[in-house]
C-alpha cells in the first residue's frame, strides 16, 4: 500500500523556496536585530581587504606627513618639508595645512608608528558615524532613538566601502574627522559651540571656513563672530608657535596651488582640475575657470537660500560643502566625503523630482564604482594634463554628480524640514528655534 506524501500548504514550488526566503529573513533580522555586527563586520572586512595591504605598500601617506612634518615647524621649513616615499608613481609630498594645524600634529611623533595609525584609523571610523549621525539629525529630528541609531549603523557599514571613505582611510587623512567636527558644530544651538567648531575646522584646513555661509544663511550671527574670533585665535597660536613660518604661509604659500600637488591629476576633482585635464594645461584663474566657477558659486547660493528658507538643515549644509570642494583649486578625490551625505539626503527626501533621481543613481555609481582609482591607473604620468577625450570627460564624475546634487537642492523639498518644521525663527540672542505649524517652540 502506498503511502500518501503530505506537501506543504503552498504546494512544491513554495517548499523549494522555503529556503531562499528562510535566508533573506534571516538577513533582515540581522540587519534590524543586530545593525552594530553588521558594521563591525564590515569595518573589519574593510581593514583586511583594503587598510592593511595600503600600510604594507607604505600606506597611510598624509598620516606619515603629518607625523614627519609636524617637527619641521620649529626649525622654519616646515612648508619646505617634502616626504619621499619608494616608488617612481610618488611625488615628494609637501605639508600643505596653515601652521596651527601642524602644531596639532607635535603629538603624533612622540606615539610609535603602529599605535598612532591604528588610533587614527579608529577615530576616522568614528567620526564617520557620527557625520552619519549629525546628518540622519539633520535630515530627520524627530526620528525616534531606536530608529535613529539602527539607520546610523547600518548606513555607516554602507558608507564605509564609498570611495571617498575608503581612500580618507587608506591615506590616513583628516577630512572624516573635519567633517564631523562641521556637522557636530552646526547642530549645536548655542553660538559659542557652533562658532568653536567651525573656526577650529577652518584653522586646521582652509575650506571648512565656507561653513561660515551656511551661519550667514541663517542669521546666526553671534556663531559667525565666534567662528571668525576662533579662526583668527588659531592663525595667532600659529603664530606664536612660528612667526617666521606663519607670516609667509598667509603672504605666499597660501596660494600656490601647484605647490599642494599636480592640478592636473585625476585626483583633483576640483572645477580648476577637471578644466586642466579636459584643455590640457593648468587654467588657473583664467577665463575658463571662471566660466565655469560663476554659475556653479551661482547655483550653490541659490541651492543654499531656498533650503534655508524651507527650514531643510542638511541641504544648506551641503550647497555649501559642494561649493567650496568645487572652486577650491585642489580637492582630491578622498576630500569628498560630503558625498556621504548627499547620499543621506537624496535618499532621506520624502518627495522626489526627476533631479533627485539622477542625483542619486549617480552618486551611487561613482562611489560605488571607484572611477578615480580606474583613472588613476589610465593616466600616463601623474604630472601630465593631457588626457584622451573620454578619459577627459570621466573624470568630471564628481564635480558632475555635485551640480546635480545642487540642482536636486533647487528643485524641491528636502529631508523631513519642510513637511514638519515649515517655519523658522531666530532668538535676539542668536539661539536656534525651531517652530512647529502651531507656533509652539520645539
């Protein structure tokens, strides 16, 4: 007698992918249940396949500037300082910061090589998640604590496998930890922390100093003179430190462009390198640069004035990121981090335009897909300008993906401001208030 075989409810096709959906639920329990494994899993990976095999090739180069250059302010050639590294494709690498960055430095040489790289490493990987964290913020305040925290692992693990992050990691630079320093600053209510933060940033590395729009754009006023108090406490500390050394990087240094490293190079993913490569000669401040830099400077206010206006934080944030990465004459490819937070807002956008869209497949792409690392390896010589047409023209791929992202800000509402915090109001005493549609003060 034969004996009758029970299948499941579902029939023979549901018990073969019984198994299938067992593993993508699974994955999601993980990434709800257990969001801190996955990013130490994936920071882990990252160390093993990418941080580690960069410090046995001699890695980590600008933590080894920083680390070597730093004495050299006491004896005054600090800006004539040039690290020669083994290889034929390294150019001697000169410390570019203002001096008081330099004197930040000092402690990095008196810690043995192996400690000081991991405790940077460390600490970069930090300030990631919490430039996530100050975004997601941003983006979205009323999110709740357990969300909020789950979203921030999660996309730090992402996060960490862009291509900005990843090489800032694989050359021991600074730029998460500026950042983070930025979007701590300008979440902070009271002016003397918004303007502590934003000064100090701008003394350590120049650029940071275009935050100073986002505090104009909303008239926080008492941040901006702290800002500006802090920058020029930290240009005399510098000073104090080298007078001779500080008198001639503000006169002379300061401008030499061409000093920092070859303009031409597909990491320099400024306005002034991409018109280098494609008219292949350095432009400088010539009339091309300038027909590209006024429109872009153009539409980067106009991007931070509407978000300004629409209450939407993290999108005046970044118009004014992108504009100082875009007219700074060097802005190698790791200098992008701001490019992670595009992401979040594109992503975090409740209502999408066809701009938004094309902003976020792009930025997907490029981040994901290493482009300049490609081109690096096609380029003929570092030093050289002159590109074949198609090579000329990938390597506009971020200051592309930022116009887009600018005219994504233009375009409509962004994050979660507009939809929940429609108007906003400033104290006499300079304090950010944030009112709801009833007017009550949050």
């Amino acid at each position: 007698m034969s004996r009758a075989v029970r299948l499941p409810p579902g029939g023979a096709g549901e018990a073969r992918t019984a198994p299938g959906r067992r593993r993508i639920e699974a994955a999601r329990n993980l990434l709800a249940r257990r969001p801190g494994a996955v990013l130490l899993l994936s920071a882990t990976a990252l160390l093993l396949l990418m941080w580690l095999p960069a410090c046995l090739r001699t890695g980590m180069v600008d933590l080894r500037v920083y680390r070597a250059a730093a004495p050299h302010l006491a004896t005054g050639d600090l800006y004539a300082f040039r690290l020669r590294l083994p290889g034929s494709h390294m150019f001697p690498l000169p410390f570019t910061y203002p001096p008081f960055a330099a004197l930040l430095f000092l402690p990095l040489g008196r810690v043995a090589w192996p400690v000081a790289s991991g405790v940077w490493t460390a600490a970069s990987m930090a300030a990631l998640c919490g430039l996530v964290h100050c975004c997601l913020r941003l983006a979205d305040p009323d999110a709740p604590a357990a969300r909020h925290r789950r979203r921030v692992l999660l996309w730090s693990a992402a996060l960490l496998w862009t291509e900005p992050v990843a090489v800032t990691l694989a050359f021991g630079q600074i730029n998460l930890l500026l950042a983070a320093l930025v979007g701590y600053a300008v979440r902070r209510r009271t002016a003397a922390t918004a303007g502590l933060g934003t000064g100090l940033a701008a003394g350590i590395k120049l650029v940071p100093a275009v935050t100073g729009l986002y505090l104009l754009a909303h008239r926080r006023w008492s941040a901006v003179w702290w800002s500006a108090a802090v920058f020029l406490a930290t240009v005399a500390a510098g000073w104090w430190a080298a007078p001779r050394t500080t008198t001639g990087f503000w006169l002379h240094t300061v401008g030499e462009a061409a000093r920092v490293g070859p303009v031409g190079s597909v990491l320099n993913q400024s306005l002034r390198g991409a018109l280098s490569r494609t008219l292949g000669h350095d432009v400088g401040w010539s009339v091309p640069w300038w027909a590209c830099a006024v429109p872009a400077a153009l539409l980067a206010l106009t991007a931070l004035v509407r978000t300004a206006r629409r209450g939407d934080r993290l999108g005046a944030l970044l118009a004014v990121q992108f504009c100082g990465l875009l007219l700074c004459p060097i802005s190698w490819c790791h200098h992008w981090v701001w490019a992670v937070a595009a992401v979040l807002w594109l992503v975090h956008t409740p209502r999408r335009t066809p701009a938004h869209t094309a902003a976020l497949l792009s930025w997907c792409t490029v981040l994901a897909g290493y482009p300049i690392h490609w081109l690096e390896l096609a380029q003929p010589d570092i030093t050289q300008f002159g590109r074949p047409w198609y090579l000329a023209a990938l390597g506009w791929c971020y200051p592309v993906c930022a116009v887009l992202t600018l005219v994504a800000l233009c375009a409509g509402a962004g994050g979660y401001a507009r939809r929940r915090m429609p108007l906003t109001a400033w104290s006499k005493t300079g304090r950010y208030r944030l009112h709801s549609a009833s007017g009550a003060e949050r």
